[in-house]
C-alpha cells in the first residue's frame, strides 16, 4: 500500500496555527476570490434599490446636509471663517463613513457566511479583508463627491476663501490604510465575539451611533476641547476623531495636525488589528460549533 507522506500533499488544511497568521501566501493563492467578493459586495448591495449605486452620493450629501442645519444653523457650532459648513461636515462624513462601512461590513463575518465557512474552506479572514477593499471603492467616490463640492465652493461662491489643501495631503494614503486597519480590527473582534453573544449584532447600531458623536465629525475638536475642557480627552484621544480632524486638515485645512497623534493614531491601528486577527483566528476553529 502506497501511503503520501504529509509533504507530497499542495495543501494540509489543520486546525494547528500559530498565534499571529495572516499567511500572505495563502491569501495570494486566493486573490481571485477576494476579487470574487469584492464584485460581490459592490454589485449586489444596491442591486434591487431604485436609485442603486446613487445611494453612495445621495447618502452623504444628505447627512451633511442635515448636520449643517442642526449643528451649525440650530446649534451656531462654529467650522471657521471662510470655511463653509457643509463642505467641513461633507469632509467629516466622508472620512467617517469608510470607518463604519469597514467596521459594520466586518463585524458579521462569521454569522453571516457559516454556511459557506461550513461547507468550502478558504482562508476565513479574506471574507472581512474583501470587505475592506470594496469600500475602498466607494470612498472613492464619496471623495469625488468631497472634491466637486470643493471645486464649486472655492471656484463658483465666495465663501470657502480658507479652505485649501494641505502639504500634508501626501498622507492620505495613509490615513486610508489606518481607517481601514480599525475597522477591520474592530470588526473582526466583533464577528468573533457574535458568534457567541448574538446581542451584540443590535448593540453594534447604537454603538456606531454613539461613536460618531464622539469623534469630531460634526464639530472641530478645538471646539469640544472649549465647551468641555474636563472630558475633552474622550475626543481628543479617539483614534477616529483624529482621523477625521487630520483628514479635514489636509483636504480643507480645517482643524489641527499632530505628527504625534498620528503616530499615537498609527501606534493604536496596528495593534488593534493585531489584536482583532488573534481573536478572529481563534474563533475560526471552533465557530460552527457554537454559531
């Protein structure tokens, strides 16, 4: 009887894994799924909707367009002079809404794939990282949008004659990568911890909810910092406030830059992700038992 020695085999699929295994190789062997996926999530998400891809423009500009009326119009919360109010909110919610969208698109991954995950196997973590790059996408359009509201503020009204682009714009990439590190962080985290505690999956809206007031989209945090000195450090040290204050910066100059926070900013997305793949690993080898 011929036996195959463990070597001869292309692939050995076991449950024994090391810690930290983000297996790149692996992945790559896999990158025509990943694309799979990410045609997917792009092409089915609005594809029985009437206005269909429209609702990446229309959800933006209709958020900011109601933060302008509440918080700056109701509540005369200041963005700056020559800065108008809509196009400081529209740079917030752009920012902000790759975050969620990672965050939210990550955060179910094994609930909402376990028949899949049950029955094919492939590396569990290019579900939540096909997620990530889909989004990519729709920020980007989301930022052509930002960027023709710049052009007709700056170029057609008289009222945007302080914002400007930033040097440090060369850092967007960047910040892109860092968003997407923490949602994708945090979203793994959650994904493994719903296996478990299905609650979370209705926590998760309010939390989001709760966060977003909580990291400067709608306001400058210089402006929270003023009104609340005692708590101020719940913004100014959000990870995603500074996100979004730096991102305003550099496309509007609105707002402060730290090298430091970035750093910090840097420091917290890495590790959270980190922290988010073990967790997510771990739960990959048990999860159709318990989901």
């Amino acid at each position: 009887m011929n036996t195959l020695k463990e070597e001869e085999w292309l692939y050995t699929i076991s449950s024994k894994k090391r810690l930290i295994d983000f297996n790149f190789k692996e992945i790559w062997r896999y990158k025509d799924l990943v694309l799979l996926f990410v045609k997917r999530d792009i092409v089915t998400v609005y594809k029985q909707t009437i206005l269909g891809p429209l609702w990446y423009f229309v959800q933006p500009l209709l958020t900011s367009l109601i933060f302008t009326l509440i918080f700056n119009n109701l509540a005369s919360i200041p963005t700056g002079n020559g800065m108008p109010p809509f196009l400081f909110n529209l740079a917030g919610i752009t920012s902000w809404n790759y975050f969620k969208l990672c965050l939210t698109g990550t955060s179910n991954t094994f609930v909402k794939n376990q028949d899949i995950f049950g029955k094919v196997y492939f590396p569990r973590v290019v579900m939540p990282l096909s997620v990530v790059i889909s989004n990519i996408l729709k920020f980007g359009i989301q930022l052509l949008v930002f960027i023709s509201f710049y052009i007709y503020f700056k170029y057609f009204t008289h009222s945007s004659t302080n914002a400007l682009p930033q040097i440090e714009i060369v850092l967007l990439p960047i910040i892109i990568v860092l968003m997407g590190l923490l949602g994708l962080g945090f979203g793994m985290i959650i994904s493994s911890m719903t296996t478990k505690y299905r609650d979370l999956t209705f926590l998760l809206t309010f939390a989001v909810q709760l966060l977003m007031y909580g990291s400067a989209v709608m306001y400058p945090i210089s402006y929270f910092k003023e009104k609340l000195p005692n708590i101020s450090w719940v913004v100014e040290y959000n990870p995603i406030a500074v996100i979004i204050e730096t991102f305003r910066y550099i496309t509007i100059g609105a707002g402060d830059f730290s090298l430091y926070k970035m750093l910090y900013v840097s420091l917290i997305s890495v590790l959270v992700f980190l922290f988010g793949l073990i967790v997510f690993n771990k739960t990959e080898k048990s999860f159709i038992d318990t989901v």
